[in-house]
C-alpha cells in the first residue's frame, strides 16, 4: 500500500528537465513583454531609442518666449541617467549653479516611472509634469527636464539641446563665461565625434544591454568596441577628443564612461574591456573626471541603484553590487602635455 502511494505521488510531480523547461519558457515570454515596454524594439531585435518631444530654445530672440534669466528655469534630472549627467557636468563647468536649480527625480519601479523625491508645481511624478505642461501629452516623460518657472511648461527635455543652451545663453550669470564648449572653429569636429559617439557608445551601450536577439547584441557589441578603438588611437595624440580644449562632445562621451565599469561592463554586457583597460581612455576619464566640479555630478550609489536596482528585466534578483572602487578616478591622469609637440 505505501508504495502504491508513493509511485501515485512521483507520477504528480514533473520531472526537473520539464521543470526548467517550463519555467524557461514563462521567463522568457514574460521577459519579452517587459523588455517591450521598457525598451521599443525592430523587427531584428534591435533596441530603438524614441525621440524627444519637447525642442524649444531660449535666447534672447525678441520674437522667441523664453528669455535668459537667472531663477526663472530649473533642471529636473536622475542622477542615474547619463542623459541628465551631461546637463549636471555643463552646469558645473560652466557654473550656472545660482542661475539654473535643479531638481532631483528617481525611478519608481512600482510606478512605472520617475517620481520627484519632493513634490512640485503640484505634482508628485515627471509624468504629473509634463501632464502640466502638455495636457493629454502620451509620450514618454524622460529627464533630463528644463523647465520654465514662469510659463510653468518644458522648454526642452533632448539632452544633446540643453547642454548647447547651457553653454551658450547663459553667459552673463556664469561664473566661467569665457569657457566654450561649442566654439565655432571646432564645431564640425564636435559634431562628427558626437554623430559616431552616439550612435555606437552613448547609445551603443543600450543596444547591447536591451538588445532582444543574439544578432542585434553581436552588432551592436562590435561597433561599441570599434568605436572605443577608435578613440583610444585618436587619444594618443590628442588630451581631448577635438584637441587641447574639452567640449562638449567630451562631455558626451564622459557620463557613458563613467558609467562604463560601473554598470554597463556587467549588467549591459559590455564585458570585452573596461575602460580603466585602456591607456588613453583610462587616463582620459581621470582628466575629465578630475575637472573642477565633475565629480561631484558623479553619484556612484544612485547609478548602482537606479541601473541594478531598477532594471528588474536585466537584474530580477534587484541585488546590487558592493563595488567597483571609484578611487581609481583620483590618480594622476598625466594627459596635460599631450599632443603639444605635434
């Protein structure tokens, strides 16, 4: 009698192969549908990046509404967010800190989206504000945010836009105007290091880290670590990416590095080289994180947090990792003579 119990009670439970296979299968439909929702996607599996929404300017255009003025915008940004970085880094190099306020928003998986770690403008949520701003707005509500105290609307939230701004209209209240990080003679050079930088490593990274097929990892692997190639040899010769001056295309380039080991190594990966792995580009990253002001836009445990911590589709578990030290960034960078004697 005790056996013919225990045989019916083996005959109800499914082997471990079926086990797996079945938990394999429920992972990986649920997986696809978040990563649906988290990250738009090609029919080849590759991530696509949807675009900004809100373009305006300010400058001191009579014909245009928003006006240079000290107090009247503010900044609303995740200090996890590359994108938002760049505004952060601009800032204070620039040092707008008494013009342009900042406010800080975190992600909220449970929400599905950032939320303002105090209330403002009688909203509690980046969507709340660009409700405020566009009624009936359906897009996405990314920072970084500027904002406009007076008109109480977004002028802009594309990041590449905002730093421009930054550089230039703000001069007046700046405590470094006679610092360009878009001069005119470098321009095109700006801009051709940014059009490659973004598409293969700003943006590169995530297209590994979202990707949705083996083949549109592969790609995007490949042309991540080229371009990285590319840099490192151009750096050789040169302290920055358009010569003796930072500008804004290394600004670009610089809240992906840092965040390169940290993050995108392991969690996206990323994992051929880190950055610290290379001569130039390890050196390079100590001289623009060694700038007045960078570090401190560098939040180390927010970026761990809002990446490891948030990205439950890439990190289920939500552990978060004790490193990497950081310290490394403090060592002499040594890249001041660079490419003087050419």
């Amino acid at each position: 009698m005790s056996k013919l119990i225990e045989t019916k009670k083996k005959g109800k439970s499914l082997p471990p192969k079926a086990i797996i296979s079945l938990g394999k299968f429920i992972w990986t439909t649920l997986w696809q549908l978040m990563m649906s929702q988290m990250a738009p996607r090609n029919q080849a599996g590759e991530y696509i990046r949807p675009n900004s929404f809100f373009r305006k300017s300010i400058s001191k255009a009579a014909s245009n509404p928003y006006q240079p003025a000290p107090g009247r915008y503010k900044l609303y940004v995740g200090m996890g967010c590359p994108w938002a970085h760049r505004t952060l880094v601009v800032r204070a190099l620039k040092g707008l800190s008494d013009a342009i306020s900042v406010s800080i928003v975190s992600p909220s998986p449970e929400e599905g989206g950032w939320v303002l770690n105090q209330p403002e403008e009688g909203c509690r949520s980046l969507a709340q504000l660009y409700q405020l701003a566009e009624p009936g707005y359906t897009g996405r509500s990314t920072v970084p945010v500027l904002w406009d105290n007076q008109t109480k609307t977004i002028v802009n939230n594309e990041s590449s836009e905002i730093i421009v701004i930054l550089n230039e209209q703000f001069n007046e209240f700046a405590l470094h105007p006679e610092l360009d990080l878009y001069p005119e003679e470098l321009r095109e050079k700006i801009d051709d290091w940014n059009e490659k930088i973004y598409h293969s490593v700003n943006n590169g990274v995530y297209r590994c880290g979202f990707a949705q097929t083996q083949a549109a990892y592969n790609k995007a692997w490949d042309e991540l670590f080229a371009t990285l190639d590319e840099i490192e040899a151009a750096l050789e010769t040169n302290r920055y990416l358009c010569g003796e001056k930072v500008t804004l295309a290394d600004v670009r380039l610089f809240t992906t590095l840092f965040r390169f080991d940290i993050v995108y190594y392991g969690l996206f990966k990323c994992n051929r080289k880190r950055i610290q792995d290379y001569q130039n580009l390890g050196a390079y990253l100590r001289d623009l994180y060694q700038l007045p002001g960078v570090a401190d836009t560098c939040d180390l445990d927010s970026i761990k947090r809002d990446y490891y911590g948030n990205l439950f589709p890439l990190n289920p578990g939500g552990i978060i990792p004790s490193g990497p030290d950081i310290t490394n960034l403090l060592e002499p960078h040594n890249r001041e003579t660079v490419g003087q004697n050419k």
